[in-house]
C-alpha cells in the first residue's frame, strides 16, 4: 500500500500542527468526513469496535444536548499501517493523516498515564486544534473523567474542539470553591446551580474529613477569605438536580444538555451559572455554552435549526495509513535557486521514499540523483524532461480526483498558478523559488513542507536559520544547541549564489573544528552531516572573500529516533487575522512541546518585516492578550502594527535556563471513597538548553480602514482572579497587565467596577456608566494610573470598608484605557465576600 505524494517545485498552502486545516462538513444537522486517527503506539486492534460503539452513542448524545441541531453522520478512522489487512479497509486518500486528523487516539506511557485533552489555541467560539483522546476511554472507560460514559466524555471535548467552549469545572491547581454572591457563602464552581455533591478534606494521613469542608454553614479561613484549599467538591454521580451542563462532570448520569440562560426551577431547569469563575466564563464572557454554541459558523443565522433525524447511527469509513512514501519532484526550470531548492526538499523526504525526478535538464538531474543516493537511502528515478502541458494536466486530474491520493507540490514564480483559488482549495502546494518580486523567501515553506510530507511529529527538526548577505573579509559568528532529545542525524547546509563560495567553520560542543564539510561547486552547497551529534552548543562561522559580497543561507535540521520515551521538542505556528471589538488585528500563536507535553519558560520571537525593516516580537505563555492559557506551551502575541504578513521567523531559545518540559498526569486510586482523580504535574528542566526555529508564510492583509494606530484599543483582561476578603475587610485581586495597543505597550489607567451582586454588572454589561468605580484612596497597594507594562502581573489590594462600609459582598471587573481614551472590553468577573449570612 503507498501513498503517492507529487513534489512539483512552487507556494505551500499546507497546514501545520498549531492550525490544522479541518476537511470536516456539516450540512444538514451532520456532521461528515470526522478524521479519527489511531496512532502507532496502538496496537490492539480491537479497539476498533469499541470506538465504533462509543460514537454510535456519541452521535445520540450530541444531539439531545444540541437540542436536535447536530449528530455525527460520519466518521473515517485512519488505522496504523502496522495493522492487519481486513475486508472493507481501503487505502487512505489524500489528506488522510495523523497531523489532519481532527481526532487522535493513542496509548498512554507506560510509566504515567496521560490524561486526555483537547488542544486549542483560539478564543471563545472558535475552533481548536485537534481532541486527544487516550486508548483508556475505550478500554477502560471505568476512569476519570470517563466514568462509565465515552460518549459524554467526546461530546464534552467535541464542544471544545467544534465551537470553542470551555471547562465549566475548575482546572488542575485552581480553586474549587468561590464566594457566590447569590447566596451570600461560599460556593462551589459548577455548572448549573443544581448539581449538587459533598465537599470533603483529605489530610496528609490519609483520612478525610467533610465537617471541615460545610460550605454552608462553615467559615471562611480569616486571612485568606476563601474555603480550605484541602476541600474537594464531589458531584453525586447520579441522583443529581437539573440536566447540564456538558462541559461540566459531564459522567453525571442526569446530564444530558449544555448550559443555556433558562431557568425554570418547576421543571428541574437551573440555567447557565454566570459567575463561577471557571475557564469557560473567563474567556467567553460569562455567557453560556449553548449561547457561544449557537453564535459560532455551525449554527449562525438560523443555520442547522433542530431537526428530528431517524437514524442518528453514523457511516464508518476504516483506512489504512500508508508504507511507503512516493514522491515526485518537478521543476518547471534549471536556475540555481530552484535546484537548490529540489535539493533541499529531497534531504527532506522520509527514509525509503521512492522518489521520481522530473528535471528540465538531463545533467543536473542526474546530479541532483547522485546526490541524494550519496546522503540517503532515496531512491530516485530520473524522468525524461518536462511537457509544458504537465503542470496543467496534473493540477486537472488533482483536482477533479476526490479519492486520488496525489499531491501536487510545484516551485515556481507562477504568479497565476499561486494565486488561482481553485488550485488552493485542491490537494496542490506550491513553493516560489525566490521569486525577485516576493518579499517571503522559499524557506518560509520549506518549513511548513515538512508537516505535509512526514508523519505526526516524525520529520526532521529544523534548530537554526539565517538569511544574510555578506561582503568581503567579514565575518558572520553564532551558534545553536542541540539538546540531549536530538539523537539522529544533524544537518547543516548552506548555500550560496557566487563563486567563489564562502568559508565555513564549525565548533562542536567539545571544541572540536569539524573539517568533513562536503563542497557541491555546481549546486553552490555546502553540507555537513553527523550522526548522533553532540550535545550541547555548536559554534558556526561563516566568512567570504567575494569582491563584491555573497547572499547565503544557514539552515540546520535534526533528525531523531522517536520512541514512547523520547521525542523531540517541536515548534509549530500560525498567524491569523482575529477581529477585536472595530479593530482586525494579526494574532500569532506558537506551541512549543515534547509529544503532548507543553515545554514552557521559553523565549520565543516573531520575526517580521514591517516598511523594510525587521521587527521582533516576543511571545508570551502568559494567560493575557492574544494568549488565552497559561502553561500550556503555546506562545501568543497581537502583531497590533502590522496592516499584513507575507511571511514570519519564530525563533525559540533558552538563555535563562529557566525552559521546562510541563510532564501532566493523570493518577487515581480506586480504593478510595470516591474514586478521587488528581492530577500531578512534574517539571524536567532542559539539561543544555534549546534552539528551534519555524519559517510561516500566512499571507494576510488588514483592510487599509482599520490600519489607523490610535484606534487600537486594549487587549480584554481574561485572566482577573481573587484571593478573598479577610476579616478585615481586605480584598485581593490578581491579573496580568494588558497594553496601550492590544497587548503591547502600556495602558493608560484602570476602571475597577464593583456592584453588590454580579447580577447588577452583567445587566449593565452593555452600557457600564451605571457601576460604581473604585477610587485609588480605597486601593491600598496598586495604582490605577500606573499601570504596568503588559505582561507583568498586578496586585491590587482594595479597603472594602472604604468602597462600602456596610457591604459584606463585592464583584468585581475591570476596564483598561489607552491614552486615547479607547478602552478594552469588560474583564472576567471576580466576587469576593467578608462572611455567611
């Protein structure tokens, strides 16, 4: 069995890992061509059937709690090619693999267990990444936060992967109870007011203890203002009050529906809870999930309106992942630049590709073959020249082939061929070959390349790239890392585009110079490979004695050998243009991760060119701005600047020793009362540090209206939390400074609102002037006319007698403002209160 890839030298419009393409329709309430991908690591075949059962329930289940508005109507599970063949497994087509599933499932590590999640990077209502799901949902779907319920379980993670809704239960390491100002008491954080539990202590000893826990009739701690963080909230799992929410303990037997803002008590209806500070109201707002549900692409303007379907029980489509990679690699001329390019790009292909050449020119063909033969096991076959009538007759056939499993990669300046829409939407890449009129150099989707044409995480890692000139007798100098996770091949190229070529230098880690650099006169390349480098910090000099300067370019690839206990860290990225209250603004998001685990602590940077000059903007993982999560490795900035993108550089490195692998686990013991699930979390330090880099050519342009800079407001304050009231009327609260513009820069000054009830602000949520703000002579630590620089966290400490003498209960939110007077969007809201009614 083989996949067939078509490598045509041309722009690539492939999608990497961070913001994967999703070939997913969704017409007529159901939703089509779903890709489950099963990986590698799985070898038990017959989870099969029991993926099959689980979403045959799923589809049901999605539909009562869509109120009648959705199912799944088809799902293609993608099985390894390691598997038996079976009667009714077809090859897989194009596009059907592991870095485009929507759905991966994989074995968890025999040395912890991995808890399932759904990767998303975006903002509330939009789309995620891709839900990851662990064997254990199917084979053992007695664990948490399973529970006897994989259907539940994936329309949970469905609703944040589809429409962009969140955990309505508190997250690892936060709170589990909050200052309700609805009851005057604490509270715990659920979703819907109905669902109720018990509240227990668990003690070093082991014993537990439930009178230290009575929420009801219990203090809160005098100088924390909260309930003991000992306290754990356990849902009843059954015999529960009301029907929602599902992204809530969605294993609740009586659940069955997502939040909405109905409230019927008669008839068991609680309604959506707007002010427990969970994930989900943070970032959306507080308002309901079936409220961002419905205002997503899915269901917009009466879209998809509840139908009754007869049959909800989906078609299975079953695949097989290919063997053996084909590929062919055609060039549409014999210019330095494009052969450098097919160079490259077949140092790129998987190992035992078979590989066939179609060159204009019969002698840098066969070299271009020669080559590949002496730095790999390729096997290349030379074709006989090239028709003009090729490009237009495959880009045909490609097109009008649904199942064909051909992809057309083509490198060339065709400005018509790059920028015709039908040739986009088809299985057809493109990668320009430096094209004298483009300012993104071929690189850029080089880089991006290597998703499309290797498996999920299996291609080669690229540490380092350097795009200069350099004129005579001087002296370029820098290094990279290569980390102790990097144990395949190393490669270094650099080429050139005047002879006589430059010289180059290399240092090992050691201090080893490294003399066995291979010279390609005719390709202008220098190559140097090892295997199994050393680890640590590589030196690199490159210098040239060219009368009138050389233009070269530095890229360094590693390749490693993936097992269940070492993988490499991986960057991947994406640019989109998001809207922001009036404003279009581009966000950019890199994830940086060891298999599923985030690598935090990272200087991570966005490279671009901004009126021909180069700007660099650094990332942050911070939980403010453009990024939505803390700790979870995917880096965020606004670019607020910028009216377009044509191409960027992320560039990720460790000069602190401050970069961590976050390792989540998930560990339970069914000894206990209630079957506790806990998660633990471990860090391990990156011995020698780290170099990454990734080249994306996004292409996006913001209308010329919304390029005026003193409109651009502050970015919304999403990640506002409290500490509590103490007994004497203190209240703390936390947050992350926002910017002038967004996320950059510097706010003006701060609007803290307080009202009695939350009630009393989100009533008023479209028109604030109504809520009371809190003056600086009741903020005793914290000034709200100096605001910090973005990025850096705020502490206010507020005298609550001073704001109002009487009052036992306080929400809170706020307002940044610019020094134009343009203000950001309302925070989360917090509450905070002094003592029980």
């Amino acid at each position: 069995m083989y996949t067939t890839i078509f490598l045509f030298l041309l722009l690539l419009n492939c999608c990497d890992s961070l913001y994967r393409q999703s070939n997913i329709i969704f017409q007529s309430n159901g939703y089509s061509n779903v890709l489950l991908a099963i990986h590698d690591s799985v070898t038990d075949e017959t989870i099969l059937d029991k993926i099959k059962d689980a979403f045959t329930k799923a589809s049901t289940t999605l539909h009562t709690a869509t109120k009648k508005r959705a199912y799944f109507k088809e799902i293609v599970i993608l099985v390894p090619n390691s598997w038996k063949d079976s009667p009714g497994i077809t090859p897989a087509a194009a596009g059907q693999t592991l870095q485009y599933a929507d759905i991966i499932v994989s074995a968890p590590l025999p040395t912890h267990r991995n808890f399932p999640y759904t990767r998303s990077y975006a903002a509330c209502g939009h789309s995620g990444i891709h839900i990851q799901m662990l064997t254990d949902v199917f084979l053992h779907p007695s664990k948490p936060p399973v529970k006897l319920s994989p259907e539940k379980f994936i329309v949970h993670e469905w609703g944040t992967f589809r429409w962009g809704v969140f955990n309505e239960y508190p997250n690892p390491g936060e709170n589990e109870f909050y200052y309700s100002t609805m009851f005057g008491r604490a509270d715990p954080i659920r979703c819907s007011m109905g669902l109720l539990g018990r509240s227990m202590a668990r003690f070093p000893n082991g014993t537990m203890s439930v009178s230290a826990c009575n929420f009801v009739k219990g203090p809160l701690d005098p100088i924390t203002g909260l309930v003991d963080q000992r306290c754990k909230y356990y849902p009843y799992p059954y015999h529960n009050r009301g029907f929602e929410s599902m992204m809530d303990h969605q294993w609740i037997k009586e659940i069955t529906h997502f939040c909405d803002d109905q409230t019927d008590y008669k008839h068991n209806k609680y309604g959506h809870n707007s002010e427990a500070p969970n994930m989900h109201n943070r970032l959306c707002g507080h308002r309901s999930t079936m409220t961002v549900i419905e205002g997503t692409e899915d269901f917009r303007n009466g879209l998809n309106q509840p139908q009754s379907i007869s049959n909800l029980v989906p078609t299975f489509k079953i695949v097989k992942a290919a063997r053996t990679k084909r590929a062919t690699l055609y060039l549409d001329d014999d210019t330095l630049r494009s052969n450098q390019i097919a160079d490259h790009v077949i140092s790129m292909l998987p190992p035992n590709t078979r590989v066939l050449l179609r060159h204009p020119n019969q002698h840098t063909g066969h070299h271009l073959r020669r080559r590949a033969v002496k730095h790999g096991d390729k096997k290349i076959i030379l074709s006989k020249g090239v028709n003009h009538n090729t490009l237009s007759a495959l880009t045909t056939k490609a097109s009008n082939t649904e199942s064909s499993t051909d992809h057309l990669i083509v490198i060339t300046c065709n400005n018509t061929a790059m920028n015709n829409n039908h040739l986009r939407k088809s299985n057809i890449y493109f990668v320009e070959n430096g094209c004298p009129e483009r300012s993104n150099k071929p690189y850029t989707s080089l880089h991006e390349l290597t998703h499309f044409i290797h498996d999920y995480e299996q291609g080669p890692v690229y540490l380092y790239h350097q795009d200069l000139s350099l004129t005579k007798d001087s002296i370029f100098h820098d290094s990279f890392i290569v980390d102790e996770d990097l144990n395949g091949i190393l490669s270094i190229r650099v080429s050139y585009d005047t002879d006589p070529g430059p010289q180059l230098k290399l240092k090992d880690p050691n201090g080893k110079m490294r003399n066995d650099i291979d010279v390609d006169t005719k390709l202008k390349v220098l190559h140097f490979t090892v295997d199994t480098p050393e680890k640590g910090k590589w030196t690199i000099n490159v210098s040239t004695v060219h009368s009138t300067g050389q233009h070269i370019d530095i890229s360094v690839a590693a390749h490693s050998h993936i097992t269940n206990h070492q993988q490499p860290i991986t960057v991947s990225a994406k640019a989109v243009q998001q809207p922001y209250q009036d404003v279009h603004r581009i966000a950019v998001f890199a994830e940086v991760r060891q298999g599923h685990h985030p690598v935090i602590g990272l200087k991570v940077t966005a490279i671009s060119q901004l009126d021909e000059r180069e700007y660099k903007t650094d990332l942050y993982d911070n939980g403010s701005g453009a990024d939505i999560q803390t700790g979870d490795g995917i880096y965020s900035r606004f670019l607020p600047y910028h009216q377009n993108v044509h191409g960027l550089k992320i560039q990720v490195s460790d000069p602190f020793g401050n970069g961590h692998i976050l390792n989540n686990s998930l560990v339970y013991n069914e000894d206990e009362i209630d079957s506790e699930k806990r998660y633990e979390s471990t860090k391990t330090p990156l011995k020698h540090g780290i170099s990454r880099v990734t080249m994306i050519s996004p292409h996006i342009s913001i209308p010329d209206a919304n390029t005026n800079r003193t409109m651009i407001p502050p970015a919304r304050i999403h990640d506002l939390k409290s500490r509590g009231m103490t007994d004497n009327n203190i209240i703390t609260i936390t947050f992350t400074a926002t910017g002038d513009d967004l996320d950059h820069g510097r706010a003006n000054h701060y609007e803290i609102l307080y009202a009695h009830t939350s009630q009393e602000i989100f009533s008023s949520r479209q028109s604030l002037d109504s809520i009371k703000r809190a003056p600086q002579s009741a903020v005793m630590i914290g000034s709200l006319h100096l605001p910090r620089s973005s990025g850096q966290q705020e502490v206010f400490r507020i005298n609550a007698t001073r704001l109002a003498p009487n009052q036992i209960s306080f929400a809170f939110v706020i307002v940044p403002v610019d020094v134009e007077g343009n203000k950001g969007d309302m925070s989360n809201l917090v509450t905070a209160g002094s003592r029980i009614h």
